[in-house]
C-alpha cells in the first residue's frame, strides 16, 4: 500500500482494506493492534508510553509496535499477527420468532385495465385508481414521482399491471401481468459488531437469505462509547459513521437479492432495528447527548422513511420501517427482543437479558415491563481481556480444568489450534477457576504450586494453553485483572436484574421463564453462569437462549402488521429504571462482585456445589 509520510499506520491499513483490531479506536489504550515491522530504516520512531505499558520485553525484541501508535516515515515492511486481524466470527443470525399471521403492510394489486377509446377518456391515473376501487381499494392514490412514467408504463404492459403500494393507499411502482406472488421484504438487525439481513418472501412467510456482514464502523472503535465520542467530533465524523453503516446494509441487501435471483428494486419493504447508537449513526442524528446524562435520545416513536430518502438501494418508493426506541441506551433492538420473546404477551413472569457492551434486562408479563441497560462493559466480547479476541477460528469457547491436576481442556471455535480466548470461553476458565479452587470468592488467585499457575509482570496468572499448545508459540493466560474485568461485568449484570426484581417484587423462585438473547448468549454455558452468579439461582429448565431476537423480532414486524402494532406498544409502555438514579444499585453491585454472591441465601446450591462457607 502506498502512504503520505505522516500517516498513522492503523488508519492506513484500514482505509486500505487490511482490517486491524482496535478496541480504543486509536487511542492507544486496549493494545489489541499489534503488528510487527519486519523492516524499517532509522526514523520508524520512539517507543510511546503506551506501547512501553503495553508491550513485554519479549515483544519489543520481536519487533512489535502498536498501530495506532506507529506514523509512517519511511518504506516499512508490515506482518499482521493472527490475533489482530478482524477474522470471520461466530454469528447467531436466528432467534426464537413467533408466529403471526401473514399480514404485511406493502400490498400489490393485480388489475386489468379497459383501454381508452374515443367515447372513454377518463384520464391514465383515475382509470387506474377506479380499477383498484372495484378491488376493494377505496382510498388509493398514484404517488407524485410515478406520474410522469405512468402513461408510458401502462402502455407498454398492454393494460395488465400490478399496483405496488407500500403504505396503504399509495401507488408507488407498476409491474407487468400479475406479480402478485413476488412481494419481497428485507429486515436488517444494525448490531454494534455485525449486521444481520433476511430476504422475506412476503406472499408466503418464506424466508429466502440471512446473511451477516462485521459492521464497519469498528474500525471506529470497538465499542459504542467510542464511536460516539468519534462522532462528537465533527460533523464529517457523524457522516462517515453513517455511510459506512449505510452501505453495510446495502451490500447485505444486494447480495440477498443476488442469491435469490431478484433485484434490490423488487424489494418494497425494509424493517430495521439497533441500539439507540445504531439508529442515530443511521440516521446522521448527533449522539452527542446518548453519551452525556441523562441519556436522552432525539426521537423515541417507530420511524417510516422512503428507502430513497434514507440511502437504502431498495425500490427508492420503499417503505423503511425503524422500530421504536425505550430509552438511550435500551434501542428498537430491545423492543424486537421482548416481541419475538412472547414475554409482553404472557400472564407467567419472565426475565430476559441480551447480553453484550450494554446488557439489557427486563422483568415483567402481561401486567408490565421494567427494564434497563447495565453497563457490563466489553468483556465478554474478548476487550481488555490480556488475550481476548470475539468468537472467531481459534477462540477458545469452551474451557475445562482437572480439579487435581489443573490439567486444562479447551476447544476452539472451528478446531483450529488456540489464538486467544473469547467471551464464553472467559467465562468458562473463571467458573472452572472458582470451582476448582485456584480464586477464591472474591475473584483472588491462592497461592498453590503448579506450572500453569504463574506471575506474570508482577501479577498472578494461570496458564490455559502452553505456548506449544497455541498458534501463536506466545501461552494464552487469564490474569489477575481478566478476571476482574469478568467480575465486573457479571456484577453489573447481577445487579441491573437485582434491581429490577427489587422494584416489581420478584423472586427468583416466581420467575418461569429465563431468556438469554443475543450471539454471546447463545454459546454462554449455563452451568458456568450460575456458578459465577452471573444470573439468579433459578431452576436450569426454566432457562432459555433464544438466540437473536433481535432480527427475529425484525423479520416478524415486517411480515405482520400486528406485529408492528405490538412494537410500537412495546415501545410506549416498557418502563426504564435509570440504574445510576436506584439507591440500592451500588450496595447490590458490591455484593455481587463476589462469586457467585455474598449474600448466601440468595445461591444455596451453588455455595453447596462450590464447598463455600455460608
């Protein structure tokens, strides 16, 4: 790749289509943009504190620098390690979905038309709305934009058309004969790491494509608040987060369309959901006040915009259909989680958690919803994590320690030989780690004599894979502070179900149903979360992982319009507690930064299994 002398080695790359991991967005904290600079000349630079913090003695003799600390000066020959690439990952691109009634709000109308004569002159567009009155459509009118063609187009189909309307009463496209069987949908789900689409053949529910696609904007940053923080910068800064968003979903949208055999312009219906920080960047809506209390979004209400006015390659008359928001940082993806859960719809009690960056929680049936957002952290998506990476080949998933010879077992996403560890993985070790005895409730290594138990710059560590065992050469550990970070991200969670139990008066014991959203859910190991506590003490049977609701709850908003109605009251009665504002919310996530819990009697048979004193 060719550079300006000056340019940042991290920005470089990306803007050259060689992805590089960056948790902080460049800011030279996370140290997940490793490269080595196999050749250089004299004027590569000094070290930066952050790579001096950052990197081992080891590395720097190896020739690592951080990309985002490194400005290129001179000719330099760059090796990318395995582990900080953005690689083909893990993705749950379906959810439990409930079943409506085929009812989509796009409709196409099949008419034949009489053909004008000398004593019939009733002009193009009312002999056409005439024909779809005698069809049962009384209100219906040709949109603006397709009167100049309409002439032409009814013409050239010898009379015999199919009306398209995608909001009720317009006419928005014509088609020759009857296509009345072609009536295609797509629902896009805008995650903060990828984006999931589902081509929907709206005539019969069928589904057609999923596919995903990383979300772009991570070589912004890894998580929310560092995109925002990127977007508050400048007004350009907001719009490239929008366009690379934008055009996420249009390739999604295309390639669809291609595996199907259909063009994006058959496509009359698109229904989108995504954090609130989603919807904003997709909108070019400023963030800045989602980052700063009290958190309040710039719109709330569902959303419908032409496709052409929002940059989507559908037809450009195409309805876009934006679910509601619940607050600033509980989004239309939340709002799709409780629909295609049932939850709303249940006279039984239910708690439901999509966990990630944001964890959002909800308690409640039919008689009302509370939720709220927990600020779990990065954690459990492989960030400041000494050896984390998400849920691509070669993450550890699954971790197993021999509790008398600490001999460990770990499988990898794909088989491959271990890179580094992802978020079920991590929360496997600290589960195996506490039962075996090697941390003690407080999350602090004991001293023991083992070869895998190790200090490392100063701090205790255990080894889960030897350097031999890796394809790195480099061991793969879990520190001190990995574990730390575990712990507060699993107390932050705790405690937001706490709370919210707290104020509707549940117990754990009147819960019947437990809902586990999103990817990380889906490969969470349920054994592992109840030792840690990570969700209340509740019977295994009644726990389900529901996989991506999210998108489920998409696709069934746009296949159903009752389904769309239910949104929008989803959207207009949930209740959020600010969890910042609830005066029992830090006791509570002091508490339950202890594993599983340091009150007792809120996990007798986990202190049991785990031989802990009450």
């Amino acid at each position: 790749m060719k550079a300006e002398q000056g340019e940042n080695l991290r920005l470089l790359a990306n803007a050259s289509g060689v992805f590089i991991r960056s948790e902080c967005n460049g800011d030279g904290t996370c140290g997940k943009c490793r490269v080595v600079i196999a050749e250089h000349g004299e004027s590569l630079g000094e070290l930066t504190y952050s790579e001096r913090d950052l990197l081992s003695e080891r590395d720097l003799r190896q020739g690592y620098r951080l990309a985002c600390q490194v400005y290129v000066k001179e000719n330099l020959v760059v090796r990318i390690p395995e582990e900080s690439g953005l690689r083909i990952r893990q993705v749950q691109s379906t959810g439990l979905e409930r079943k409506m009634r085929l009812n989509p709000s796009v409709e196409k109308v099949h008419v034949i038309l009489s053909e004008p004569t000398i004593s019939d002159v009733l002009p193009d567009a009312e002999r056409l709305l005439q024909a779809l009155q005698q069809d049962g459509e009384l209100t219906a009118r040709v949109d603006p934009d397709l009167l100049p063609a309409l002439p032409r187009l009814l013409r050239e189909c010898k009379w015999d058309v199919t009306a398209v309307l995608p909001t009720p009463g317009q006419v928005c496209a014509l088609e020759r004969g009857d296509t009345t069987s072609r009536l295609y949908g797509y629902a896009v789900d805008i995650g903060t790491s990828k984006l999931v689409g589902v081509l929907v053949n709206l005539s019969t529910g069928e589904t057609l494509s999923t596919l995903f696609v990383e979300n772009p904007q991570l070589v912004y940053g890894e998580d929310i608040m560092s995109r925002m923080s990127y977007a508050m910068k400048t007004h350009d800064n907001l719009l490239q987060l929008k366009s690379s968003v934008l055009g996420a979903i249009n390739q999604l949208l295309e390639r669809s369309c291609a595996d199907a055999g259909i063009t994006p312009s058959q496509i009359y219906e698109v229904v989108v959901v995504g954090n609130t920080a989603m919807h904003h960047f997709l909108l070019g809506i400023e963030s800045r006040h989602l980052a700063l209390s009290p958190y309040v979004p710039a719109v709330k209400g569902a959303l419908d915009l032409r496709a052409k006015d929002v940059g989507v390659v559908a037809h450009p008359h195409a309805n876009v259909h934006i679910l509601p928001l619940i607050a600033g940082y509980v989004g239309a993806d939340a709002v799709a989680d409780i629909l295609a859960s049932g939850m709303r719809e249940s006279d039984e009690l239910s708690l439901l958690l999509d966990i990630g960056t944001n964890t959002e929680v909800f308690v409640g049936s039919r008689d009302g919803i509370v939720s709220c957002s927990c600020a779990s952290g990065p954690a459990f998506e492989g960030a400041h994590i000494r050896q984390g990476m998400k849920a691509v080949q070669g993450a550890i998933e699954r971790v197993r320690i021999e509790a008398t010879t600490l001999n460990v077992e770990c499988v990898t996403v794909g088989g491959d030989k271990p890179v580094g560890i992802c978020g079920s993985g991590i929360l496997d070790a600290v589960a195996e780690l506490l039962k075996c005895h090697v941390i003690d409730s407080k999350g602090r290594f004991q001293k023991m004599d083992n070869k895998r138990a190790i200090e490392l710059s100063g701090d205790r560590a255990f080894v889960l894979a030897l350097g031999e065992e890796t394809s790195t050469g480099e061991p793969i550990v879990i520190t001190q502070k990995d574990i730390g970070e575990v712990q507060l991200a699993k107390a932050a969670i705790h405690a937001g179900c706490a709370v919210l139990m707290s104020r509707t008066g549940v117990e754990a014991s009147g819960l019947k149903h437990v809902y586990i959203a999103g990817s990380f859910g889906n490969y969470l190991n349920s054994s592992s979360a109840k030792l840690l506590g990570l969700i209340p003490e509740v019977p295994a049977e009644i726990i389900t992982f529901v996989g991506n609701t999210a998108i489920a709850g998409a696709k069934m908003c746009l296949s159903s319009l009752e389904a769309r109605k239910e949104a929008k009251a989803i959207g207009e009665e949930v209740t959020y507690i600010e969890l910042a504002a609830d005066p029992g919310f830090s006791k509570e996530f002091a508490a339950s930064m202890y594993l599983p819990h340091q009150d007792s009697s809120l996990f007798p048979e986990t202190f049991a299994v785990l031989g802990l004193e009450k």
